[in-house]
C-alpha cells in the first residue's frame, strides 16, 4: 500500500517553507494549505502529502513544559525520497535545491547499486535531513 503522506517536525518554520517550497517546485510541489498561524504546512503537487510543522506547533505553554527534553540534531537518521517522472526533474531539484541553501550530498546521476536506472540527486536541507528526488525509469 503506498504511503498517503508524511510530516517532519522543523525548528524554524519560515526557514523550512522557503527551502522545502524551492526544492521541490520542480516537482510540481506547491503549498495547498497552512494553519495555526503558518506553523503547520502542507505541501504535494495535487493536495498536501509532505507536511513540515513547527516544534510543538500544536502544544500549549503548559504541554509544552510536560515534554520529555529530545536530544539529537532534529534531521537525525531522516532520509526522505520524492519520486520525479524524469532525469530533468531530478537535475532541476538539485539545482532549486543547493540555490535554497541545502548542502549537497550527491549530485544528479545513475546509482545502479540501488537499482537499474536508478537516476537521483541527494541534498541536506538546513536541519540535516538528507533529502533526495529520485527517478527509476527508462535509461
């Protein structure tokens, strides 16, 4: 069964929104929703199927307090992978991407130790996530 969507918790929202809403533009990602303030977004190319929250967007001051501490960068053993439909979305990625500040972690190419004609381009976003767009298809 595929997945219907995911979420990562960011520490600054407006830094994620302008990488993420970069990034993944040449995916045909665009925002399609926003609440609590700008805090929650949801993002996808035809409804929100990628969602970035701030930290305890969602807690008051006092829930907030009750949380356990959480060590560890806030990227820590993240690997995301968005599907393109072809090897120029992969290339237009990666561009969008090191322009919005993310810090490459593998340029464009063929990575046939995965699979044959596995095309993908890897990046790390601000908070050290290793985010990747992926295009298995044709050679």
């Amino acid at each position: 069964m595929p997945i219907s969507h995911l979420a990562v918790v960011v520490p600054d929202i407006n830094q994620a929104r302008e990488f993420y809403v970069a990034a993944l533009k040449p995916l045909g990602y665009k925002i399609h929703t926003s609440y609590l303030d700008g805090k929650v977004i949801g993002l996808g190319e035809h409804y929100p199927e990628f969602w970035i929250s701030e930290v305890n967007a969602r807690k008051t001051e006092e829930e907030k307090k009750a949380l356990p501490k959480q060590s560890g960068p806030a990227g820590e053993f993240i690997h995301l992978a968005f599907s393109a439909k072809n090897r120029e979305q992969v290339d237009q990625f990666y561009a969008a991407a090191i322009a919005a500040g993310g810090k490459d972690n593998g340029a464009p190419g063929l990575r046939p130790q995965y699979a044959p004609n596995y095309y993908g381009a890897f990046i790390y976003d601000h908070d050290g996530r290793n985010i990747e767009a992926v295009y298995i298809g044709d050679a």
